[in-house]
C-alpha cells in the first residue's frame, strides 16, 4: 500500500524529480558537447555556461570534449543525435564560416543543419610578433621586404583568413604554417620558428602584458576594448574583419519547447555576476544574441568571405 501511495505521489509529480515528467523536457542530464581539447577558450566557455545553466534548468550539464577537425567530429556526432534537447554544443563560426572554404562540400559543417539556440560571444584576433623581431606594425612587415613566415592556429581557421587576406591587402609576401591551436602558434612566435601569428586575444594577452609578445593589429570592426591601443585592420584601411564568435546548438528538429528552455536557461548564465567576471577575464565581448540572426551573420559571413577568397585568388590549402 505504501508502494502504491509513492506510486501515484510520483505520478502526480510528473514522475521524475529530478527532471520534470515523463515526456517533458529536460528529462534528465543535457550533455554538452566541446569539439576542441579541454583547456582551451571554447571549453572554457563552455564550462562556464554549463555550471550556471544547469542551476536553472535544474539538471546537470556534463560538458563531453570530442576534438577533431576543428570541430567538425562533435558537430557531426551532434547532427545524428535525437532532436529532443539532451544534446548540445557550443559550435565555433569559423567553422561553418570559414572552414567550409577549406574543405569538401562533403566535410563542410552547415550552421542551418542545427537549431541554434543562443549566441554567446565573440573573441577577437590579434597579430603578434616577437618582441626582439624588430617588427612592430602591418608598415614594419611591409618595409621587411621579404617572405615571412605567418602562424596559423589551423587549416581553415579565422586565424588563417585573417592573415592570408591582410597580407595580400597589404603586398605582402608570406607563407602560411599550420598549428594545431593558438598555443602551439604563440610558442612557434616566441621561439622566432615563424615571424607572426594571428590568435585569440585571450590567450596572448599574459605574454603581450609581459613584453614578450608586441601586438601589431587587431582584426575586429573596432578598437578591442582589452587593447585599445592596437588599431585594426579597418583603421589601417585593410578590409579585413575576422573574429571568432560562438553559439549553442541543437539537433536539427528539436522542438520549440526544448530549444525556448534551452535559451531561457542560458540566458539566465549570462545574467550571472560570476559569467560576467568571467568574460572580463577572459577579454570576451558578450554577443548574447538570438538563434536565428546567429545562423543569418554566419551564413552572411561565409558569402562574404567565400567572394573575398575568389577576388584575391586565396588558396586556405585544404581539398575542395
């Protein structure tokens, strides 16, 4: 009888306390998915978002890091996942932007293949020589009168473009290197293996502050506000606008319902005291925008920078 009682309590509750109902959502954890290795910016934020998320949505979010082709590995394993909310990621423009430039039609990652749910930020790129290289400005790389070396975080990625189409903006003559990550790129500057690199501000900034690092140019629209300093591109009369956004995503076909209290919980994370430190400290500028004007900037921007790799005949050197 007491069984029975429980039983039809349970019932009554929706039977699930810690998920909501039967057939209601979220019916238990919602995994996140990071498609690069722990410890670098996407999985920071990641883990950021998902701490204070989860206290909203009232279930865990582990956060599951699949790297792999610049994320493209996690991003398929999403799109096969049920379309029922419990499986998420936090999905990088550049690679539905930029990549999709570098790769086969076959390998190219679609931000209209998912629902997107929210906007999160933008992290912006920043040129950085060695500071003992004598080079100290895009007019300094120019007077080098010679083929330099440039570091790239990856094949197909905005610090690829970045400096592919600076230097041919500029005439100037380089030749990409390809790193698996900003780190292994800052350590190739540092250890003078390549001339210059294009990385997230974030993760330059200690060595930058620290002298080691002198930064050149910015590639956002405007004056980063963590170096203001440091002119951009646009101010040097360089059209050249690359920055790395992100945003959370969903299986193509979750319902609305899923995705609305998907969106509700994260934007009660960005509303979080402890979420805004943590952008600060990590130079990230909010860019909590809706899903849809997301996938409308990144299919936008994947237009404007596929007419600008045809007009200056930029090869990103991945197979097409």
């Amino acid at each position: 009888m007491v069984a029975a009682a429980l039983s039809l309590s349970l019932a009554a509750c929706g039977g699930n306390l810690s998920g909501g109902g039967q057939g209601s959502f979220p019916s238990g954890p919602v995994t996140l998915s990071i498609g690069q290795d722990p410890g670098g910016s996407t999985d920071l934020i990641g883990r950021a978002l998902a701490d204070e998320a989860a206290k909203d949505l009232g279930v865990a979010i582990p956060v599951v890091n699949t790297p792999g082709a610049n994320g493209a590995l996690a991003a398929k394993e999403l799109a096969g996942k049920q379309p029922d909310g419990q499986n998420i990621m936090v999905l990088n423009a550049s690679l539905t932007s930029i990549t999709p430039l570098a790769v086969s039609e076959e390998e190219a990652v679609d931000v209209n293949d998912f629902e997107v749910i929210t906007g999160i930020s933008r992290d912006d790129y920043v040129l950085v020589a060695n500071a003992d290289s004598g080079l100290n400005s895009v007019q300094g790389l120019v007077d080098a009168h010679r083929d330099l070396k440039f570091g790239t975080t990856g094949v197909g990625t905005g610090s690829q473009l970045s400096q592919e189409l600076l230097f041919k903006h500029a005439g100037i003559a380089g030749t990409a290197v390809p790193f698996d990550g900003g780190s292994p790129a800052m350590t190739a500057v540092l250890g003078k293996q390549v001339d210059v690199a294009s990385v997230q501000l974030g993760e330059a900034i200690s060595q930058i502050k620290s002298g080691e690092l002198v930064p050149l140019v910015t590639f956002s629209e405007q004056r980063n506000q963590y170096l203001p300093d440091t002119p951009t591109a646009v101010e040097l009369g360089f059209d050249v606008k690359v920055s790395q956004y992100r945003a959370i995503v969903a299986p193509k076909e979750t319902p609305p319902e899923a995705v609305d209290r998907l969106r509700a919980a994260f934007r009660s994370a960005f509303a979080t005291e402890s979420y805004k430190s943590f952008n600060q400290e990590n130079l990230l500028t909010p860019h909590e925008i809706d899903g849809p004007q997301v996938a409308k900037e990144w299919s936008d921007s994947l237009e404007n920078y596929r007419a600008m790799v045809q007009k200056y005949g930029i090869d990103l050197g991945g197979e097409k």
